[in-house]
C-alpha cells in the first residue's frame, strides 16, 4: 500500500475521506501480471474528480506507484482511493487543499475460484436518489453497506438494489443487464447508481454481436419477462444470475448471450 506515494498503512484521521466519504475510488483487476483496462479506470477517476471539484493524480505519478505496488504479482485487486486530503472539522472545504492518493494491492478473491454463485436477491434498503453524484464511483458506499448487511444465506452472487421510487438500478456491487431476445436492457443511472467500467464497455461491443442496447427505467416486474439476467464489474467480469429470490421466485435458464459477452470481453483483455 503506498499513500501519497510512500509505503504506510496509516491515514491521517482527518483526512475527508474518512470524516465525510469525500473521494473517490477505483477497483481493477490484476490477470497474468496485467492491470485490466487501466487507461478506462484512469479516465473515469479524472472524471470523477473533476465533478466532485478534485485535482486527479498526475497520469505518470499513479502509474508509475501502480507499477510499484503490482510488481512481482500476477493477480490480484488493486484499488486506487483519491481524496480531498486533511481538513480538519467541518464541510466546507480547507482553504488550501492537497488531494490524497491511496494505491493498495490486495488478494484475488478465493471465492471467485470456487463453483461460481448463481443466485441474486432483492436488497431492502433503497438506494439514494441524487442526480448531481450520480454514476461516479465516490467513496459514501453506505447505501451498499448497509443491503449487505441483510446478506441471506445461501448461494446468492449479488444482492439488486431499488431506488425509492422501486426502480432497479444496480447491484450491491455490480452493474445489472437484461436480456430479452437479442436485446439488452440496463437500467438508467442519471439518478442513482455507478456506471461501470465494464457495463460500459458491454454497449459499446453489443452492436459486434448484434445486440440492441436499450437504457431504461427497470422495474421488478421486467426481471421476472427476461430472458437471461446478468451482472458487471472490474472483478467478477460478466456474472450470469440463475435465480432471482423476489416475491415471485424466478428461475433463468438461458446464458447465451452472457456467455458470448465473456469471450470477447476477454479476448479485448477488460475483464479476468
């Protein structure tokens, strides 16, 4: 772990990220000694940043500590955390501000190596509705936190979060697709929800399989129509979802489409 570029696990304890989650952060795979699409995180953290009114790293200063904290390694979850820096108590920001960098490395998941999880719940806890933050990957995961706490036993890959309005819009971690026909559906995130760097990448490539890519309101109810249900992210690359544990359990046999979505995912070397 370097912070700030030197070796440490020990953070100020008035650093903003810590008192008010002001931030952001990445999470990337490392496969056979390569970071996945580093360049995609790269550009969505200086997007990010710059919402949120942040100076990102300099682009050669994080890849050179990525280099840094991956050498010797050939898999593994890196994790890249920026933040407003110290400042002491109070919202508003310090009148001289020097953004935090974090760069970690950590083990890959033991889980993902196991027969793969296949079932997906209904979370309890709604996810916020606030268009200004909306999409970027900032550091209040307390929504998450909390729907994971609700975690039921079982063999349950991901738990699919609400808004208030009972729109689906993503999972726990993950990003959700639908598929009915040749047609993807994936929810609308202009209010809620992270845009993630593989579902991203998912529509752009759709048209090479002959996919139509539709950006919708979900509800609940076009769970229980579709065809295949998938989830996205860095880590666990394109998930197929076997059952959905809702009112009205719903079993899906198909995986089609999920599985042409693998292939040439990771032929173009994006996900594990």
């Amino acid at each position: 772990m370097l912070i700030d570029g030197f070796e440490s696990s020990r953070l100020d304890a008035d650093d903003r990220g810590l008192a008010y989650g002001d931030g952001l952060f990445e999470t990337l795979a490392l496969s056979e000694g390569r970071v996945l699409a580093l360049d995609r995180h790269l550009e969505r953290l200086a997007r990010g940043a710059e919402r949120l009114g942040l100076a990102p790293p300099p682009d050669p200063v994080l890849r050179e500590e990525i280099d840094s904290v991956c050498r010797g390694h050939t898999r593994g979850v890196l994790k890249i955390i920026l933040t407003r820096g110290s400042g002491g108590r109070g919202y508003r920001w310090p009148n001289v501000q020097r953004e935090r960098r974090i760069v970690s490395l950590y083990e890959w998941p033991r889980a993902l190596d196991a027969p793969p999880q296949r079932g997906a719940f209904l979370c309890r806890h709604p996810l916020s509705i606030n268009p200004a933050i909306a999409g970027i990957k900032h550091l209040n995961r307390l929504d998450q936190v909390l729907a994971s706490r609700a975690w039921p036993q079982g063999d349950y890959v991901e738990g699919l979060m609400l808004d208030g309005d009972g729109h689906v819009i993503e999972g726990t971690r993950s990003n959700l697709f639908l598929v009915l026909g040749r047609r993807l559906i994936t929810p609308c995130l202009e209010r809620a929800g992270v845009a993630g760097i593989v579902r991203a990448a998912v529509i752009e490539r759709a048209a090479r399989l002959r996919l139509e890519v539709i950006v919708k309101s979900v509800l609940v109810e076009d769970l229980l129509v579709a065809d295949e249900l998938f989830v996205t992210n860095s880590i666990i690359g394109v998930h197929s979802i076997d059952r959905l544990d809702a009112d009205r359990p719903m079993i899906y046999r198909a995986h089609a489409v999920a599985e042409e979505l693998v292939q040439l995912l990771r032929h173009d070397e994006l996900i594990p």
